[in-house]
C-alpha cells in the first residue's frame, strides 16, 4: 500500500480484516492536510483530517495482519511474482499486489495571497468549504469555459457570488445570460492578489489597484501525480485537463496485472474524503477476489 491517507487506510483496513499481509507505507503527505475541517463526512463532519488519519491508524494497530512505515517509495519495478518497491532510506520490498494511493497534487492558481489560504477561504470544492463560508461575499476565480458553471453552483450557497474571469472576456453570451439571470457579477480584470488576514481572505486586489469585497474564492486546481511511479510500474495514464490520473477499470485495476490505484491518485469520482474511503475499500476488495482467482483457478479457464 503505498499512502496513508483516507484511501490506503481504507483499503488496509479492508485487506487486515480479510487477513492479507499488508504493508502500508505512508509519507504523511495528505492532500487535504492544510483544511481546517472536512466537510459532509459522514461522522467526521467540519473535523480536522488528522483526526481521521489518527483514528484509522489506532484501528489499524489492532490488526496483526498490518503494518504501518513512515517513508516515502521513490521507484519500483516489476517482477515474476509481483512488484518491487525501493524506499528513500534504500530499503526495499516485495509484494505480490500493489495499491497506489498516494494521493495527488493539487495546483491552484499562482495569484499571490492563494497558497496561504488554501483549503480555508480559498477552496475547490464547494460541497466540501461551501457551508463554512455561506452567505458570505464569495467569488470563483476561473477564466476557463467551466467558469460560469462553477459561479452559479455557488449561488446555493450565498446570494453574493462574482466570478472573476482575471482579463479573459471570451464568455459564451448564453453563459453571460444565466449568469445575470442568477444575479452573479462577472469582473474582468486582471487579478494581482489576495487581501486579508490569512487564512482570512477580506478581498480580491487587481492589477488597477481597486478591488472587491471576497470572504471565500472556488478556483480550479489541476491535479497531477505525486511520483513517477505508476509509470515506473507500467500502469497507462490519463493526461486529460484538469486530471493527470492512473487509468483504472471499475474495480481499480490498472493496465498492469496486480496493480492497482485509488482515491486522488485513480481520479475515477470527484475528489473527496468520502469518495476516497469507498475507492480504498473496493479496491481491497477487488484484491482479494482476485486472489482467489489467482490461487484456485477455474479449470480450463
């Protein structure tokens, strides 16, 4: 298991109890590290990600069957009987499956006054932050097509949305239509900064100087794997925008025999905690039935 976020713990849980052998190796990089809460997760509601991570190694520790390692897997390469990982202490491990969840990396907009805030008032998913800044002043910073998509999802949570397009004006005029119609503002200019007590943010600043009331920015981030990994394993990749994902099947095969992805890392549902933890868990499972394909095949087949 290489990550120990929501995914991999999820999935270890699942081959523990199924008493596989397990190996989770874990860099303590998640990718929601920096949120205050997460939100809509069933038990865990507006909690902070380490009390779940914690929790889910404390339940991990019960199991003889799994072992928890802090390090980092930095190549790998296939074998005869299944894969072997190189550690950055210069260890190495062998194991017959493989699951990828080492999350991804989220890129948003390179606007200063962004990374300080990201995750608290600047965000990427409403149905994640959404509640903890309604009826505030919020805005959406995205030039793309799905920009105005984005502005009127947020309408759901305040009546005060602008998007922001940062010097773009090519706007559909049927997008421009809906927008009015759902009271959202559009402003054109050119985005300089972020202004406000971070994680605070108080308003967007623009290249003239003025600037506009903002308690809460949705802004698109791309995301990109973490390693080299996957390839290095033979798994095929998606690099679509705004996704750079592992192909997978629905049950969380890769292209490679064993090996497998999920959460951030597979990209298969829109990011979340929630999405994560039912990935991990079907995944496992879909190890194991495989296994018993693998160790008592259909006769003939």
């Amino acid at each position: 298991m290489v990550g120990g976020g929501a995914a991999g713990l999820s999935a270890a849980l699942t081959l523990g109890r199924a008493r596989q052998r397990t190996l989770l190796i874990d860099a303590g990089e998640p990718s929601n590290r920096t949120a205050e809460g997460m939100g809509a997760l069933l038990g865990y509601d507006g909690r902070p990600p380490e009390q779940l991570y914690s929790a889910g190694r404390d339940e991990l520790s019960k199991y003889s069957t799994v072992e928890i390692r802090s390090g980092r897997v930095t190549g790998g390469t296939v074998n005869d009987g299944g894969f072997d990982l190189e550690l950055e202490a210069g260890s190495r491990e062998s194991a017959r499956n493989v699951l990828l969840a080492m999350g991804s990396d989220y890129r948003p907009p390179q606007v200063r006054g962004v990374l300080e805030r990201w995750g608290r008032s600047v965000f990427h998913c409403p149905f994640c932050h959404g509640w903890e800044v309604r009826d505030k002043a919020l805005g959406v910073l995205d030039p793309s097509p799905r920009g105005a998509e984005r502005a009127l999802l947020l309408r759901f949570w305040s009546d005060d949305v602008t998007l922001f397009t940062n010097g773009e004006s090519g706007m559909e005029p049927e997008d421009v239509d809906r927008l009015t119609q759902a009271k959202v503002s559009i402003e054109e200019s050119v985005v300089l900064e972020l202004r406000g007590d971070a994680p605070a943010l108080e308003a967007v600043v623009f290249e003239d100087g003025a600037h506009r009331a903002c308690e809460g920015l949705l802004v698109p981030a791309p995301m990109f794997q973490r390693s080299s990994l996957a390839e290095q394993l033979g798994a095929r990749l998606t690099k679509d925008a705004p996704i750079e994902s592992v192909e997978v099947d629905a049950m969380f095969r890769t292209s490679v025999p064993g090996l497998y992805a999920a959460g951030d890392a597979s990209a298969t549902a829109p990011p979340s905690v929630a999405t994560a933890i039912a990935a991990g868990s079907t995944a496992a499972k879909t190890i194991v039935h495989d296994l018993v394909e693998e160790l008592y095949p259909v006769p003939g087949r």
